[in-house]
C-alpha cells in the first residue's frame, strides 16, 4: 500500500486506487485551482471537438464498463468504472517531444490501450508513418478503425493498424518504438505488461521511448536499471502543465 508524501503518492497504489485518489493530499488546493481545473478541461473538451468535427471522427464520449455488459472480455482487473477517455488533443505535440530523436520514418509509434484512436490520427499528422494501436475491447477497437480509415486512409505513406488484442502479452514489431501509454490500466496488468515490453526490447535490442500519461505506475518505471527518465524541457512542462492536471513522464531503453 502506498502513502502520499510531501502530496506526492508513494509506493504501490494501485492496491487501493479509489483510496489514493481520494487521499486529501490530492483533492485541489482550494477553490482556484479547483475552477482552474475545470476551465482547462472544458477548454481541452472544446478543442477536443472542435478537433473530431475537423477530422470526421467521434473520439470525445467517455465509455464505462457498465455500459459494455455484452462485450466478450474479462473487466475483472480494472477499480474504476470509467474505461475509455482520450488524450488531450493539445498534449500530443509537447508529450512525444522526448521522442524526437528516433526516426518517425523508420520507428512504429505504438498505442497501448488505442481506443478510439485519437492518438493514432494525431501521430499520423505529426509525421509518423507505421502506426499500431492495441485495444482490448472489440467495440472500440473497431471505432478506432473506424475513425482510423476516415482520418488517415488518405494519408498513403501512412501505414497504419488498429489491433483487437491484449497489450499485455502483444508482440512489438521489429522497429524502433515510440510507445504511448495513456492511463490504459494498473497493477497487476501494468506489471505484466512492463514485462513483456522490456523482455521484447532485451531479446532485441533497439531505440523505446514510453510516453506515460497519468502516470500512476511511474514510480515502477523509475525504478527499473533498464529504464532511464527522460527531462522535458521547460517549454513542454509549462505547456503540459498548464493544460492537464494529470502527472506525466517519458523513459528510454538503456540498452545493455
Ligand atoms: C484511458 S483510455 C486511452 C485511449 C487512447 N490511448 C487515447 O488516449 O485516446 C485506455 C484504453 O486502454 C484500453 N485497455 C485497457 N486494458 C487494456 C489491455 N490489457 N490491452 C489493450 N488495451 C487495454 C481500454 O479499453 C481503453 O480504451
């Protein structure tokens, strides 16, 4: 069980994750930061939209597991109702900046947890051009291919696949690998999962950066000797900061 100090959590929390976020340590620091809160995330929601109308896509409803009684897959694993959110449209560009010494040309930018794809569209624009997304539940995996084949079909240098499986035990392909994680699940699969990556990139070494959007686990991926945290610059933080209030973080593969 983990502990919040100096109001950052420490230790494991995903044992008891409604506990932790419910901890005082993390409730809003008074009414301002409160309201400030909600305007960025009505905002990033306006922009969100604003975004899907533009590409012809719907990536902006929330999907719970209550409202997937009928879906083939085991939800045993997961505390929290709430399944399916996306990544903020304006965090794409400052977040996969620790990327950007691997080739976009050459490397497959993954998605762990793709959902509805947004990410998917979003690395496509921002000139990646072998893009795999991995999703779990067959209903949205089949949204994002959806959204997908409206979004990116035009795009021909673009190679892209949106596939139904289990990120825990998938197979990376034979590239070099930006990997973004967006809150897809905790402990235990993100232990399983982490496993499986890194016994992939030690059986064949190559380039991985991991991208980890509210960043639960990270405590986790710092303390791995294969795994180095990658700085953002201020810039990036600023930007990222000031539009989410989600912790964040990049690492990157030391090779042996
Ligand atoms: C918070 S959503 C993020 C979606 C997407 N990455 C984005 O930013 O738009 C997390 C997604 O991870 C998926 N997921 C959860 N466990 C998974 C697993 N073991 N394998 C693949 N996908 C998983 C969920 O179904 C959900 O769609």
């Amino acid at each position: 069980m983990g502990q919040f100090v100096d109001g950052k959590f420490v230790g494991d929390p995903s044992k008891d994750k409604l506990q932790a976020l419910e901890n005082p340590a993390r409730k809003p620091i008074g009414l301002l930061r409160k309201n400030y809160i909600r305007v960025m995330m009505k905002l990033n929601h306006f922009l969100d939209k604003h975004y899907d109308k533009k590409q012809g896509i719907e990536t902006c409803d929330l999907v719970f597991i209550s409202d997937l009684k009928d879906e083939p897959v085991d939800f045993s694993e997961f505390l929290i109702d709430e399944l399916y959110g996306a990544l903020p449209v304006t965090l794409f560009g400052a977040m996969h900046r620790p990327a950007e010494n691997i080739s976009k040309q050459t490397c497959t930018f993954v998605d762990i947890g793709a959902g509805k794809a947004r990410p998917l569209v979003l690395a496509a624009e921002h000139g990646y051009k072998n893009i795999l997304g991995i999703e779990y539940v067959p209903s949205l995996a089949q949204t994002g291919r959806d959204n997908c084949e409206i979004a990116l079909n035009h795009m021909k240098d673009v190679v892209w696949e949106n596939r139904t499986a289990d990120a825990t035990s998938m197979k990376y392909p034979d590239t070099d690998l930006v990997v973004l994680a967006c809150n897809p699940f905790d402990r235990p699969m993100f232990d399983r999962w982490l496993k499986n990556l890194l016994n992939d990139l030690r059986d064949n070494p190559r380039e991985m950066v991991l991208i980890y959007h509210h960043s639960i686990c990270s405590h986790l991926l710092d303390a791995r000797p294969d795994l180095e945290r990658i700085e953002y610059g201020l810039a990036d933080q600023l930007k990222i900061h000031l539009l989410n209030p989600h912790p964040y973080g990049a690492w990157r593969y030391k090779r042996a």
